[in-house]
C-alpha cells in the first residue's frame, strides 16, 4: 500500500478514531495509567498525610510485606477463599444447572429468578446475612432453638470458627445462580443428536454427563473460574462490610487488610506493594486455571 | 426429547426447592422484618401476629438524617454512569465493529486488561488522581470512576452485539444517502436494543453497589451513596433492625425492578461474548 493511499484510508476512517477517543481516554487514562502508577507508589514511602512527596525507597516495602505476620495470615485467607468458593460453584452450579434444564412444569420461573441474588448490592446481601445471623433474634438461631438445638446457636459473625466459613457462604449465595444460569445455556446449545448416539451406544445418564456434557461446557467453565478467582480474590465488600476482617483475623483478606493499611494507617506505598502482590498472584491462578481447563479438553 | 418421569420431577423439584429455599430465605426474611414493628423482631417468634405488621419503618427510614440523599445520589450517579456507559460504549464498538482501525486487536486486549487488577491497588493512584483534579467529593469524579470500571464490559459486549449485525443493512442505509453515524442511530440502535439495555444495567449495578470507590472518594453527606449510608445505619442504629431492614429493601427495589425488566435479556447479554 502506497503512502498516499494509507493517508486515503486513515482519512476515509477518521470518524472511527473520533468516536473511540472518549472509551480510549477512560481505558487508557482511568484504567491503565492508575495501574501502573499504582506499581511504581509500591517503590516509594508515599504518605496519605502528605501524598505530594515521596522517596523512591526499592524494594523496602515488599521486605516488610514477606516478614508482617497480618499480611501472611490474608494472604492464606485470601488464597484459601479463592479457592474453596471457586471449586464449590462450580460443582454446585453444575448440579443447579442439571436441575433448570429439566423440562417441568413452571421451570421458567426458577429459571427467571435464579440470578436475583447477583444484581443485588453486595450491601444488602450483608445486611440479610448479618441479619439472619443475629445472636438473640437471627432466623438461624431461632429455627435451632425451634427444633430444640439452642446449645448450636451463637453470634455466628462474632465466632472465629463460623465467620469465615459465613464469608465463604456469602459468596456462594451471590455466584452459584450466576454459573448455573451459565452452564445451563451452555448446556442448551449441546446438539441433542450427541445424546441420542451415546444412548444408543448404551451409555447411562452419568457416563453421558461425563463424556458429552462436562466437555462441552469446557470453554464456559474456563470463563466462568476466570471471572470468579479475579472476583473472589479481589473481593473486599464482603468481608469488609460483615467482619471488617475479624473477630481479630478470623477474616482477614489481601484487600481488606490492604485497603486498612492505605486508608487507616496511611501506607499508601505499602499498601500498593500489596497490590502489586495480589496482582502477581491472580495472573499465576489465572494462568493455572487457563492450563487446567485446557488439559482438561486434551484428555 | 427428555419425557421427564414422574421420579424425575419429584427429585428435580425437591432439587429445586433446597437451592431456592437457600437463596430466597434472606431476601424473603429481610422484606417480612421490614414490615415488623420492633418488639416483633426482637420477639424471636417465626412468624409475626397480623397485628405486628406496619409500614412504619419506611416511614421513619425517610426520615432519618440524610436517607433521602443517599438515595438521590445513588440514583443521579447510577442513571448518569448506565447513560454515559452506554452512550460512550456504543460510539467506541460502533468504530471497533465498522471501521478498519489500526491496533484493534492491541486494544480490545488493553481494554479487558484492567478488569482483572486489584480494585485496592488502582484505588491509591485514583485518590491522588483524583485529588490532582480536584473531583474528590463531587459527583463527577464518582461518575468517572464508575464509568471507567463499567466502560470496558460495556464495549466488549456491544462489539460483539453490532458484530452480528449484517453489514448490508449499513449499506442499504449508507445508499439511501444516511450518513457513517447516522447509521449507529438509526440502523444500529434500534437492532441492538436488547445488547443497549442489558450493558445499561450493568453499568447501573455495577455503580449502584458500589461500596469501595464511594468510601475514599466521597467524604461528605453531600456525594455519599446508599451502600455507605446502610453500612453506617448497621454501625450506628445497632439494634433498630426494623429501619435498617426497611431501608435495605428501598435500596434493592431499584434493582429488582430493573432486574425484572431485562431478567430475560441477561442471560444472552451475558453469554454473548463467551459462546462465540
């Protein structure tokens, strides 16, 4: 292509870089420019008290990270969270999906509702949690006290033992739906012939499921994992707006203990080096969960 | 063709009815409270007596100090962030889709990217981004910020939404003497409604719940949103679960109502990008 009619081309598409520039200006300005500023702060001392001047101080802050007690305790929460909501959606939203793709009578409504829990505030999700859970007069309780298991009751937000797992609940109330919705769309688009010819090979409904659905869900589970690590590992409303992280550390997670160190102990450098840590992190588990699905097709 | 037999429905209903009864059990405990007069909460009963249901809460909820511009906010916020998302989101896949742009593929990538950095990370440059342009505690500056999360999602889904329509009905339209953005209005839009709405609901969840950019960057009574003002009835009214229950259900109305409008769309919007 000649010079003259490359100036041709950009002249007949400038409208076309006209109208991307506002969504360039936003990605590029308040997206990517953020990120990596906020990875180059994880170098300096920057102050909440003064922001304007910092000193470049190294590595410092990532030394301190790796020997701060707190910081090891989230990391292994944060870890521990992931991991556990991700692997549990996706068996529970395998088993929902199996149940809304069955044809019954009034199915469309459960189908129509099923994502209600996802498009509430994360809030109000908290509110009903803290709210179902109150020590004197939560549902919980009363319905153990009503089936005459009252020595079960406590003030489950309040419990080291229950918190987390009350955190880990809440994920999974708000996603499940959101995968089962997923997979069982997914699941529609399965040309039924493929059933048809494994039935008459005389495959059971398990080895069905096995061999033809779990395959071809491959490509939407990949998403969907992808989607939740980020969204579970980066999730700070939860825990913050339930436990604030406690009792002590019970819940303590990287984003919330990060976003304390910032906003409460005015670290800003510090916190950013934290940051950049959990952003490390979550390119190596998205990686991992792109090679373990991927090897999940090859077999 | 799966004929469900009789055993089938039954396991599939009783299916059903442990999950919704998990799901829907908070939701439907939190709006029967929310009608409860406080003695009947704090009764510990199960069930409310007839005469223990009021609508005070709302009542009160209303007024106590700045509920009302809690909620105001929230709503300018949300409904400014859904428009200008779906407003900037169309022009940027409207190019993507129908212009031979250099460096597309680059920024497609450039353009998801961010949706997988740590929100805490990019919220200490945001500050001091922020506060450099003067927009901490403004509307603006949070209508920025939730723009600016929801943007990208926005512009991937409608990419692939005006992908899918066929190029010859731009033709036929650019024929008839319609102009290259005339065409986005008049041929694009119209098609693409279902894509349009389910990316504006998205960018109003998305800023409506937000929690995390309004703590930092509003620090006034004047730019705080509803999640803020929730969390602070939960610290602050402690043992009125009959208001903060009542106000929890005005935040979600919104939403619900909203939900119920494109609950249908939602899941092909959402699909849309990972079936292709």
């Amino acid at each position: 292509m000649s010079a003259v009619t490359r100036l041709q081309r950009i002249g007949r598409e400038s409208l076309g870089y006209l109208l991307i520039f506002p969504v360039l200006l936003v990605i590029l300005g308040l997206n990517l420019y953020p990120t990596i500023q906020g990875i180059l702060t994880s170098f300096t001392n920057q102050s909440l008290i003064d922001p304007g001047h910092s000193v470049y101080i190294g590595l410092e802050n990532y030394f301190k990270l790796f020997k701060d007690p707190i910081f090891q305790i989230s990391l292994r929460h944060s870890l521990e969270l992931t991991f556990s909501a991700v692997v549990l959606q996706v068996l529970l939203g395998l088993i929902m999906a199996h149940l809304l793709i069955q044809e019954v009578p009034g199915i469309h409504l459960f189908r129509s509702i099923a994502m209600i829990t996802w498009v509430l505030p994360i809030i109000a999700s908290v509110v009903m949690f803290r709210f179902i859970t109150l020590p004197n007069y939560g549902l919980i309780n009363i319905l153990l006290r009503d089936v005459g298991l009252s020595q079960l009751s406590r003030n489950w937000f309040g419990d080291e033992k229950t918190a987390f797992p009350l955190v880990l609940i809440m994920h999974l109330w708000r996603n499940v739906p959101f995968y089962a919705i997923a997979f069982m769309a997914a699941m529609q688009a399965i040309p039924a012939d493929l059933y048809e010819a494994a039935r008459i090979d005389g495959a059971g409904e398990w080895r069905q499921f096995w061999f033809i659905t779990l395959p071809n869900l491959r490509y939407i589970m990949l998403v969907m994992v992808v989607l939740h690590v980020t969204f579970t590992f980066n999730n700070f409303d939860f825990v913050y707006l339930s436990t604030g992280g406690g009792p002590v550390t019970a819940t303590e997670v990287l984003p919330t203990y990060i976003y304390k160190q910032a906003w409460n102990g005015y670290a800003l450098g510090y916190a950013s080096a934290g940051g950049v840590v959990m952003l490390v992190i979550l390119v190596v588990l998205v990686l991992i969960c792109n090679k373990l699905i991927k090897g999940l097709s090859e077999k | 063709m799966i004929r469900p037999f009789p055993v089938r429905r039954v396991v599939t209903y009783c299916g059903l009815s442990i999950f919704y009864l998990c799901l829907l059990l908070p939701v439907v405990w939190l709006v029967l409270s929310s009608f409860r007069n406080s003695d009947s909460v704090q009764s510990g009963r199960l069930v409310p007596a007839w005469s223990d249901l009021t609508a005070q809460n709302y009542g009160q909820a209303f007024q106590i100090s700045n509920f009302v511009t809690y909620m105001v906010n929230s709503c300018v916020i949300a409904f400014t962030v859904m428009i200008l998302t779906v407003f900037l989101g169309s022009l940027g896949a409207y190019a993507l889709s129908r212009f031979a742009l250099k460096g597309k593929k680059l920024f497609m990538m450039a353009a998801l990217l961010p949706q997988f950095f740590p929100y805490v990370l990019v919220l200490i440059p945001f500050y001091v981004l922020m506060s450099s342009l003067n927009l901490v505690d403004s509307h603006v500056g949070i209508i920025l910020t939730h723009t600016s999360l929801t943007l990208p999602f926005a512009l991937w889904m409608l990419t692939g939404y005006f992908d899918a329509i066929p190029k010859e009905l731009d033709q036929a339209a650019l024929i008839d003497g319609c102009s290259r953005l005339g065409v986005l209005f008049r041929i694009l839009y119209p098609v693409a409604i279902p894509g349009l709405v389910v990316a504006g609901f998205f960018a109003f969840v998305v800023s409506w719940g937000d929690y995390l950019f309004v703590s930092i960057l509003s620090q006034s009574n004047a730019t705080q949103t509803l999640p803020i003002g929730l969390q602070t009835f939960m610290s602050s009214l402690e043992v009125q679960w009959g208001l903060i229950t009542a106000g929890t259900v005005l935040a979600i109305v919104p939403t619900v109502i909203f939900f119920s409008i494109v609950q249908r769309r939602l899941v092909s919007g959402l699909t849309a990008g990972a079936v292709k």
